[in-house]
C-alpha cells in the first residue's frame, strides 16, 4: 500500500512538473508570436471583440454611444461641406 501511495504521489509530482514546464514554454511561443506579428494579433482582437459585440443584444447606451460616434465622424463633416 504505502508503494502504491508513494509511487502515486511521485507521478502526480512529475505530471505536475511537466505541466508547469509546458506552461511556460507556450507563454515564450505566445510572447514571441505576438512581438512578431502585432498587426494580426490585433486584427484577431478587433474579430473577437466584433464577434461578442455581435452576440450579445443592443443596448440604448451603446446604440446612443455609436449614434454620437457617426454623427460626430460623419453626418456633421458632410454637413459642412454641403454648406460650403
């Protein structure tokens, strides 16, 4: 029983370790990966964002937010340049 014990106790230890080291080795490639593509990092970030923008339901302070966005971008620089 206690080889048992101990030999469990000794793999959970190595599982565990090994996991540790894998951890760290992804962060390395995901640093590396993002320090040399930042432009399509980005890219994914304006997707998922987008993406859960789409999924969850409109809200009237996000409709008013995105209303005064278009206004303030859009309708007032036309608007002054018809009037010019």
């Amino acid at each position: 029983m206690r080889d048992s014990t101990s030999r469990l106790h000794h793999n959970t230890h190595d599982h565990m370790h090994n996991m540790g080291q894998r951890a760290r080795h992804s962060e390395g490639q995901a640093s590396d990966f993002i320090q040399e593509h930042p432009l399509v990092v980005g890219a994914l970030g304006f997707a998922l964002g987008a993406a859960l923008g789409a999924v969850f339901p409109a809200t009237k302070k996000r409709m008013n937010t995105w209303a005064s966005i278009v206004i303030a971008l859009f309708i007032r620089p036309l608007k002054a340049g018809k009037s010019k």
